[in-house]
C-alpha cells in the first residue's frame, strides 16, 4: 500500500481521497476548508499542502483552475520542493494545457484530469485521461484504479488536459445541435420520442441524445426528468469551452463551433444556469427564436 498525498478535498477531490483511504493506502489529506478536510473520512489531516506531500509516494492535486495549481505546486512553501526525489505528482484538476506543461517541467508528473463527474468520484467509476511520462503513468496506474474504471494514457505531459478540452468542446457542440434539433421538431409538431426512435437508430446517433436526451422522456434518466438538476453543471461547461478556446488560441486551431458554443453556455450561465444542468440550454434555445 502506498503513501498518498492528497490535496484539494472538494466535491470530487473528496470522494477520490476516501476512496483511495477505503482501498487500504494511507492518505494525507489537504484544503483550505476546514469543513472539507472534517469530511475526509479515513484520511490524516496534513497542516499544509507541503506536509502532504512530505514523503508521499504520490501526490495527488484536485484543484479549482490552473493558478491553484501552479500556486500548489510551486509557489513558496510549494508542494514540489516538499516532495521526495522518487514522488510521482499527479495533478487530477481540470486546467489549460500551458499550465500543465509548465508545472510539470523537470518533474515526474502526470496530468490526469477526469469525467464521470460527481458520482463517478463517489463510486470510484471515474475516467483518467493522463499525460506524462511512460514510467509515471506505470507507477500511477494502480493508483488511479481505486478512483476510476477507465485509465487512459494519452501521451507527453499536457496530453490528458489536451483530450480532456477536445472531448467537452465536442460534447457542447453536440448537445447544443440535439436540442436544437428537438426544438425544430417541437416546432414541426413532431413528438420527441418519434424523434429520438429516428435519430438514435440513424446518423444523427450521439452520447448527447442516446445517453442525456435533453428532453424528458427518452431517457428517463437524463437530467431533464429531474428538472436539469446536474449532472454537469453550466458553470463547469463554460469553464471546459473556455479552456478549449485558450488552447485554440494558442495553436491557431480554427474552431468556430467551438467558439460559438462558449458564447451560447457564456448567455446560459449569465442566465441563471451555472447550477443547471448543461443539457438544460434547451431551454434558452427555445426562447432564442
Ligand atoms: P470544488 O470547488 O468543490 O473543490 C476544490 C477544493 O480545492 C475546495 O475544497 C477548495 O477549498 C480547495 N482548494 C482551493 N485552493 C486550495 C489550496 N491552495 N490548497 C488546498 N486546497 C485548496 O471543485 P470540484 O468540483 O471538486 O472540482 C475540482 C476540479 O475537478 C476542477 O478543476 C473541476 O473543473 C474538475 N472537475 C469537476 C467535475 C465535477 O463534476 N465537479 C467533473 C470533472 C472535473
């Protein structure tokens, strides 16, 4: 069993460190929240971030956005000078690239961002999408396995937070187009199950419609039967298109889909649904006509 690091206790970071406490390592947990850290059944509270890592085997980050984790990892009293020599970092945050990048320079680092989303953390059924070194990544494997179901190596470091901003901008593009489709067939008076036999059997066939239809019905459980409660937040999506966008920046990618849909969950947030459910836009895309 291994020494474990663990700093960042928040809705996912939580579960993830209980986890890891429940499949037998001894995990040495950190937040800035004392109310996070009380919930952190099975783990020892650390002082500091740098405690945490203190002789870990791993170290693992489950931050808000990339400054924290810049800040966390080397800012003073930063947790890669607390590290052993021999530490393998794992920074699990959602963050940008350049970031990612440029905190795991000269360091045996992974980035190792995740979906699946609040019950996936609760039910260690989580996906990794991990960028970094082969040696790294063997080492972590295991360790990532008592958090999630799917470990995937994606290749050089930044190459998990590169899938993780490809994979929600296609996600956004393509629940933006189910719900403009089902709202052009609420218009032609055809039923959303009529539309949903159709599509899910033919080309128009995608994750958004099949498995989180964003209407009620179809899928009985997709966030519409529960009124958009998320599931994925709004506020989460924008950050995820957000991300995207600065990579597309960055490289000079032209992705006008990409673009347009950070401007359409931008409105969507600003209005009132940062806590819905992404899929909820259906509903401001019904007014938008
Ligand atoms: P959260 O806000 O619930 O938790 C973040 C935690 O970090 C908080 O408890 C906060 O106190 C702590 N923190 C901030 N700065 C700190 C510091 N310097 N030292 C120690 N602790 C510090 O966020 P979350 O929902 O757990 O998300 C974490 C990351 O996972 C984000 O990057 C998010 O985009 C990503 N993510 C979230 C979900 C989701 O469904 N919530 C899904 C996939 C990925």
């Amino acid at each position: 069993m291994a020494r474990i690091g663990f700093v960042g206790l928040g809705n996912m970071g939580g579960p993830m460190a209980r986890n890891l406490a429940k499949a037998g390592h001894e995990v040495r947990a950190f937040d800035l929240s004392a109310a996070a850290m009380a919930a952190a059944t099975g783990c020892t509270p650390a002082a500091s971030a740098a405690e945490a890592a203190t002789g870990a085997d791993f170290v693992i980050t489950m931050l808000p956005a990339g400054r924290h984790v810049r800040d966390a990892w080397l800012g003073a009293g930063g947790m890669a000078a607390a590290a052993a020599p021999g530490a393998v970092l794992i920074d699990c945050s959602t963050i940008d690239v350049a970031t990612a990048r440029e905190v795991a320079t000269g360091l045996p680092m992974l980035d190792a961002p995740v979906s699946g989303g609040t019950m996936g953390a609760e039910n260690a059924t989580l996906t990794f999408m991990v960028g970094g070194p082969d040696g790294a990544f063997a080492a972590a494997e295991p360790i990532l396995q008592a958090m999630g179901r799917s470990i995937v190596h994606c290749g050089e470091s930044g190459a998990g937070q590169a899938a993780k901003a490809c994979n929600n901008m296609l996600l956004a593009i393509s629940m933006i187009g189910t719900a403009e489709a089902f709202v052009l067939a609420e218009k032609l008076g055809l039923s959303h199950q009529a539309l949903f036999d159709v599509a899910s059997k033919s080309s128009g066939q995608c994750w958004a419609l099949t498995t989180y239809c964003p209407v009620p019905g179809p899928v009985p459980g997709s966030p519409a039967n529960r009124d958009y409660a998320p599931g994925f937040a709004g506020a989460l999506m924008e950050k995820d298109l957000g991300l995207a966008q600065q990579a597309a920046q960055e490289t000079g990618a032209a992705t006008p889909l990409g673009a347009h849909a950070l401007e359409l969950y931008r409105r969507f947030v600003a209005e009132g649904g940062a806590q819905t459910d992404f899929s909820g836009i259906i509903r401001m895309l019904r007014g938008a006509a």
